[in-house]
C-alpha cells in the first residue's frame, strides 16, 4: 500500500507538470511565440543559443518562416530573443516531464514495485508522452509552410492530447488511493448520476476543443462584448462553426452556457454523494466569468492564461467527482 501512494504522488506531480505545460503553452501562444524556433531537435534544442553567432543563426532561420514576413518583420534581434524564451521553455518544460516521468518508472519497475495490472497503464502513459511531443511539432510545422500561424485543428489536437494525458494520470492516481465509501452511500442507485458525469465530461471536453479552435483562429479578438454579437446574439457573418471566427466564437460561447448549466445541474443532483460538488460549481461560475473577461479585454494575456488554467482546473474537479461516483458504485 505503500508503494500505491508513491507511486499516485509521482503520478499527480507528473500530471501538475502537464496543467503547468498547458499554461506556459498558453503564454506561448499568446505572445505569439510558438514559431520562434523553426527546428525540432529533441537532445541539443534543449540548450538556449549560447553566443552572439548561435543567436543569429536562429534569428535568421526566423526571418525564413512566413510569420516574421507576414507580421514580425519589424523585429530584431532582441525583440526575437523575447518570443523565443517561450517557446524554448515550453519544450524545456516539456522534456523535464519526459524525465520527471521516466527515471522514476524505470525505478519502480526495477524493484517490482508496480501493482498488479497497472504496468500495462504506466508504460502507455510513456507513450502517450512520446506522441504529444510529436503532436506538438507536427502543430508548429503547419505554421512554418506557407501561413504565418499554426493550424487551429493541430492546435486543438495538441491541447486535447495535453488534457487526456493529464487526465489519465489523475485518474490513474486516484485508482491507487481507492479508498472504501460510506456503507450508506454505496447503497444509493448512483447510474444516473454516473451516466451524467460522463455527459458533464464529454461536453466539457467539447467546449475546451472549440476554446482551441476560438484561439488558433485568433476569434477572440472580434465581438469583443457579451452577450450580443454585433446587434444580436448571432453574428451577421457567421460563416463555419468549425473555420469562420464568428461561428468559431459563437459555438464556443454556446457550449460553455451550456457547460454552466449542466455543471450546476450535475453538482446540485449528486451534492449528497459528491464532496466536490459545491466547488464544481463555484469553478465554472468562475470560469465563465474570466472567459467574458477576457473577451472584454480582447484577449489581456494574464486573463486569458488564467482562463485556460481554469479549464483544467473545471476538468479536473470534474474528474475527480466522476472518479468517486464510480467508487461509490462499485461497492
């Protein structure tokens, strides 16, 4: 039992690395960072240029990229030195938790500390690892082509892959600290409430897809007030829900009143069962407020960082809520 709890510690410490990753990817791409380093180069790129000559070098494999000829063309060398912290610290970041993950793995696994049936979870964590760093540069090479930004898809493939492996790690954690529930609370017929949690987490999800989607096309930066579009709720110029910022920005806007609704719809249903149940609702207040914030702000950096850290605050309440409904129903 004593190795679970290690193990689970290690598990919520990679997975903080990962909210944390998802937050200074959202600097990044906020400060319009993200194609700053035009090479990926998993061993030496996780050193900064060192020297006068090797920060020339990157800057002028910068003045390449169709960005710095579209938008940054106005840039120096130190004004490229300040985009290119970013990005660097975000792969940085990024290796760092391929370590923090790794070494201990290999350690728990060489002293058989592993429970049973959790091997086969651990090793596909690694990969799912592996697969988000490729994710991530096959998202940046989108934006180095022939468009100065990335793929609004990628991106959100990105982020969305970012958060199932956050996910899986807490839930993961939560596993090996099972603990048995209250006798009269495991009586209760909790399959709707399950059902519900699930539906709570799917139309979570969705809203957090098209959160990327608002922010790969840069729609935050239209309409910018709430809760009309122009002269009405829906924007004159819709277009796609998928590819047009104004149907981007309107889908989204619907989800998440749609996500208020059944969050405070799901925390009050299970409130007797459900300890977490009052700050789920709390957060999404909260998280739908800094979303109209930073829409009124036009995107304020520090607002829109914060909106996104409340994303995966709200999933994460979510998840654990979900996780012990199950427990509760197993019994």
């Amino acid at each position: 039992m004593t190795h679970q709890r290690t193990i689970s510690n290690w598990l919520f410490l990679c997975a903080f690395m990962v909210f944390a990753m998802a937050v200074i990817g959202a600097v990044t791409r906020l400060t319009e960072s993200g194609l700053s380093i035009t090479e990926w180069k998993p061993i030496s790129g996780a050193l900064p240029p060192l020297g006068q000559a090797a920060w020339q070098h990157q800057f002028d494999l910068y003045k390449q990229s169709p960005e710095f000829a579209a938008k940054h063309f106005w840039m120096d060398l130190e004004d490229f030195k300040k985009i290119f912290f970013w990005e660097w610290l975000h792969r940085l970041w990024g290796r760092s938790i391929g370590l923090v993950y790794a070494l201990p793995l290999l350690w728990f696994w060489v002293r058989k500390q592993i429970p049973s049936g959790y091997g086969w979870k651990l090793v596909a964590l690694l990969a799912l690892g592996g697969l988000q760093g490729f994710v991530g540069w096959f998202m940046v090479k989108s934006g180095l082509v022939d468009r100065p930004s990335v793929s609004h898809f990628r991106l959100a493939v990105h982020l969305s892959l970012a958060l199932f492996l956050y996910a899986a790690m807490v839930w993961v954690g939560l596993d090996l600290r099972r603990s048995p529930p209250d006798r009269d609370e495991s009586r209760m017929d909790l399959s709707r409430l399950v059902l519900a949690g699930w539906g709570l987490l799917t139309l979570l999800s969705v809203t957090i897809v098209w959160g990327a989607f608002v922010a790969g096309l840069k729609a935050g930066l239209i309409y910018n007030t709430f809760p009309l579009m122009g002269d009405g709720l829906i924007p004159p110029d819709f277009g796609s829900a998928f590819t047009a910022a104004p149907g981007v920005q309107f889908t989204h806007r619907v989800l998440a009143m749609a996500t208020l609704t059944g969050t405070l719809a799901y925390a009050s249903a299970t409130r007797r069962v459900n300890r977490f149940a009052p700050y789920l609702a709390a957060m999404v207040v909260v998280q739908v407020g800094l979303g109209i914030a930073t829409l009124l702000s036009v995107v304020n950096i520090g607002l829109a960082t914060l909106h996104q850290a409340g994303a995966i605050t709200l999933l994460t309440l979510a998840l654990v809520s979900q996780h012990q409904l199950l427990n509760l129903k197993k019994i």
